[in-house]
C-alpha cells in the first residue's frame, strides 16, 4: 500500500485528522447471551406516568429549515424527561424533544421513527415526510413520532464540540467513523472540547445506545402505549434490536430497515461496510465506462486509480464550491462515498468529477452538503459531534497499533479509500474520552425467553449495511426477512417501491409477516 505524502492537509482537526478507517478488524462472533444475574429494575414510574403537554413545534427549531417544517400545522411537539444517568435516576434529568404526525382514524398506539446516523433528528426526518405521511395508510392507525436521541439536535444537554463554521474548513469530526486523530494531544484536545461544550463528563458520557433505549421505553409510556412500534432505519436497526431483547415483553412490532450485522464487532462491520461502498463504487464505474467522456475512463478496472488523480491534488489545490469556501481531498472523498447510498445519486458522482477536472466543485460540495444536512444558513442538521460522542460510548477505542494497522486492511477491501498520507500513527478518536464504552462486543445480547416477531428489510446491493447483514440481524432475532432487489441504503419509503411499502405496512397494520423467501425489487431508475 502506498500513501503519497502531503504538503497541505485539508482534512485537519486541531493539525490532525485525515480520512482513514478509523475502526480495527477482528474476528466476528454470535450475538452474546445476556448475563443471568442482571440487577433489579430501578422504579421509573414517575417518568413513564408523564404527563406531556403536545403544542406547536417552533420553540424547537435550531436551524432556518427547522423553522420551516417545525411550522408546519400538522404536526406537535413535546418534550420527555428522562434520567441523565439511569444509575442515578433521582439525580439530573435529560429532555427528548418529540415530533409527532397525529393518527387521522382510530389509533393503534404511536409509530416510532428512527432515522439513522447516529445523531441524525428523528423530528425532522418526520416533518420533512409530513406530506409523504398525510397519504400513507399508517396514519390511519398511528400517530407517526420522530425523537431527537439524547445529545442529539433539539434534545437536551446537547453534545457539542466544534462549530459549523470549523466543520466548513474540514476541522472537527466530519466522517465520524471514518476518521481518525494523528497525535494523542489532538485526542486530548478533542475530549475536552467536547466536555467543556457539552456541559461537563456527565452530559458527555450519558450518551450512547444503552441509555438510548431506555428512553424509548420511557417514551413508549408517556405517549400511552402498551407496547411500542417502531422503525429503525440504519444504525435504527441497533436501538431497534437492542429494544427488542431488552424489553421483549414491552414489543408489538419492530421494522428494521437497513440492517446492522449484529455478529460483528464495530470493526468488522467497518470492513464490511467500507467493502461494500467499494463494490457499490465499481459498479459506478462500470456504468460509467459505457460514455465515452466518463471521468473515471472508459476501463471499470482503472477507474479507482482515476478516482484519485482527480481528487488527491485538491489536497493542495483545493478548488471553489461557488459559496465562497472550497472543497478538497477529503470532502471530495465524502462526497462520492455519500453519493454510492443510492443508485439514483450516481450521475451526480459522475458530473461532480467531471466538474472537479474544470476547476469546479459545486456538485460535490452539494453531495457533501446533502449527507450532513448543511442547510443553506451553514447549520449542520446532522450533528458529527453527536455521532463520535455516540460511538464512543458504544464500542471500545483502539490502540494507536490497532488504529494504525487497520488503515492497512481497509485499503486492501476499499482501495478507493486509500488516500491517507504516509508515515502517521493514528489515534482513535475516542482515545482520551472520558468514560470507557457502555456495550460490549458484539454488542446484541439476546435473552433467553422468546422474542416477538421482527421484520428485518434488506436491499441486496445496499453499500452502508450490506444484505448479508441484514441476513445476520434476521436469523438473530429470530423474526422475518424481506429482501429486496436493487443499489440503495434502506428501502421502506426511500426506495419507490410499492412492494416493500405493502409488506412493511402490512407488517405495522396487522402484524402480518411476509412468506419466507419473499423478494422485492426496487424500481428501475
């Protein structure tokens, strides 16, 4: 492997973040069985008997489109009270921010949303549908509820580390999972921003998947219900999981779209995710050959190599986006990996390559824009800060060693991300968080009584959650697969396809699961 040195970086955090798999690769094990002697349940009833007071959303704004949808008069907000800290909960509470689109018919109970991320904003996931809502036969049934997570966007105490504006100038933690520190000051510089922004190691450290889903719970019983439905969409598909063997008997139904293989350490789902970015990125190309003026060449087998001459000298030269910043290696990289999400984003790849050749990148400034929901005010919607502070918490940090030698192994299953600079020892980035991670690894503990039916949806060309994932998490909860043909992240609504909407749907409505072995397929773009 072979990392040309550089003489400018245009990916710093504090002088030291480059884009690299940040995650090493070890050995994948079974989902692991939940400790027998677990300790009593802590009497949470004055948070589940709630009463929660539904009004206009614009008080939870936090960026111009918030305001926007925020004040559209179909849908509510509140706030939930949770514990900061479950082992303590008469001590400092939390609030999750709420938004709900309320059931039109006779209701069911309430349709909880996650959309991703983590730290992206279940609330305005939902108010962004709500047209999409108002039409779907769902909301007959249910009142259709996004939650910001703990840390994340209106919920507070809210993780913050670094500005908007550091973020435009490629300082902080663009990429999250994919990017790393390059000295252990950087990483000590790093936590205590994140600590003094945040409000204090408490705020810092209550974040995570573990207190995550016990908030759910808690929300599941201030909005009335007996048993929570929910769809997960991505890294959903994780809380939605770990709701599922946590709280079985609390379970009506579970949708799990675009699914996380729960058999593997967040390392070797790294690998498997950054090897199927690279599969989904040579069909690109091949695609792409067949035009005689395609940027990547007319060669599928070159078309990596030709990737990087376009991109790696605007880690010198970066060139203009047309708003007044500029875009270099690294949110060049950023930008065509988001755009492999869905087959439908290729020819904006394509284009933004083309357009980097002329001294342009608008286009791929879009794409980078687009994935991290910088809104037109230079608000970030999806919060980066959030999402290390999530995954510090939910898996272990790595070595400097580790870290370092796992650069090797993602070039060897993604070579077209194999841009980093030479000779550099890389450091976690929650190398110096303040508390260890909350979940073990693997990080699925399924329990011994039966768990109730799931539907695990799974897009066969899906490069962020592979199908063979989607396959894992299926056969580990024991519940249903819907497999659906196509090159896409995540299928229900996003994908176009009435067949995947019927049975999800179906699933929802009247807890009616498809036949084994039932296929969709995304429409043809």
């Amino acid at each position: 492997m072979s990392f040309p040195k550089k003489s400018r970086s245009r990916g710093t955090m504090l002088g030291g973040l480059t884009l690299v798999a940040a995650l090493l690769a070890v050995t994948a094990c079974s989902p692991t069985t939940a400790p027998p002697d677990d300790p009593p349940a802590a009497d949470l009833s004055e948070f589940h008997d709630q009463d929660l007071e539904w009004g206009a959303c614009d008080p939870l704004a936090t960026t111009e489109e918030n305001a926007a949808l925020y004040a559209n008069p179909n849908v509510e907000c509140a706030t939930v009270e949770v514990p900061l800290d479950y082992s303590d909960i008469d001590g400092a509470t939390a609030q999750i921010a709420v938004l709900r689109v309320p059931a039109k018919g006779e209701r069911t109970g309430s349709l909880l949303v996650n959309p991703g991320g983590p730290a992206v904003s279940g609330n305005t996931f939902i108010a962004r549908l709500e047209p999409a809502w108002q039409t779907n036969p769902l909301l007959e049934n249910f009142d259709i509820v996004g939650f910001d997570p703990r840390g994340v966007g209106s919920s507070t105490p809210k993780i913050d580390c670094f500005s908007d504006e550091e973020y435009d100038r490629g300082e902080g933690f663009v990429g999250g999972a994919v990017y790393t520190l390059t000295s252990k000051q950087d990483a000590d510089a790093a936590a205590q921003r994140c600590i003094d922004g945040s409000g204090g190691e408490a705020a810092l450290t209550s974040v995570g998947s573990t207190n995550v889903v016990q908030d759910m719970d808690i929300l599941r019983a201030a909005f009335g219900d007996e048993k929570l439905s929910f769809l997960g969409y991505s890294y959903g598909s994780e809380i939605a999981a770990m709701y599922a063997t946590t709280f079985p008997e609390n379970v009506r139904a579970i949708v799990l779209d675009g699914a996380v293989d729960p058999t593997l350490t967040s390392s070797d789902f790294r690998l498997s995710q950054f090897a199927g970015f690279q599969e989904t990125f040579d069909k690109l190309a091949a695609q792409c050959a067949q035009s005689a003026d395609c940027p990547l060449g007319t060669d599928p087998d070159e078309a990596t190599d030709r990737l990087h001459e376009i991109i790696r000298p605007l880690a010198d030269d970066p060139v203009p986006t047309g708003d007044g910043r500029e875009l270099g290696m690294y949110d060049a990289l950023a930008a065509v990996t988001s755009g492999l999400y869905a087959e439908a984003d290729w020819p904006l790849v394509i284009a933004g390559l083309a357009e980097v050749e002329t001294g342009s990148g608008e286009t791929l400034t879009l794409l980078r824009d687009r994935y991290f929901e910088r809104g037109a005010d230079g608000v970030y919607g999806t919060d980066p800060d959030a999402n290390v502070a999530i995954r510090c918490m939910d898996a272990p940090a790595r070595t400097p060693e580790e870290q370092t030698a796992l650069a090797e192994r993602i070039a060897e299953v993604a070579p077209l991300l194999d841009i980093a600079d030479a000779g550099i020892e890389y450091h976690h980035e929650c190398a110096s968080w303040p508390e260890p991670a909350t979940r073990s690894e693997p990080w699925l503990e399924i329990p011994d009584g039966e768990i109730p039916m799931t539907l695990t949806v799974s897009v066969t060309g899906d490069p962020a959650t592979p199908h063979s994932g989607g396959v894992a998490m299926a056969e580990a909860l024991g519940g249903s697969l819907l497999t659906v043909e196509g090159n896409q992240h995540a299928a229900y609504l996003l994908g176009r396809s009435d067949c995947v909407n019927d049975v999800v749907e179906k699933y929802l409505i009247d807890l009616e699961v498809p036949a084994e072995g039932t296929t969709c397929a995304l429409p043809a773009l």
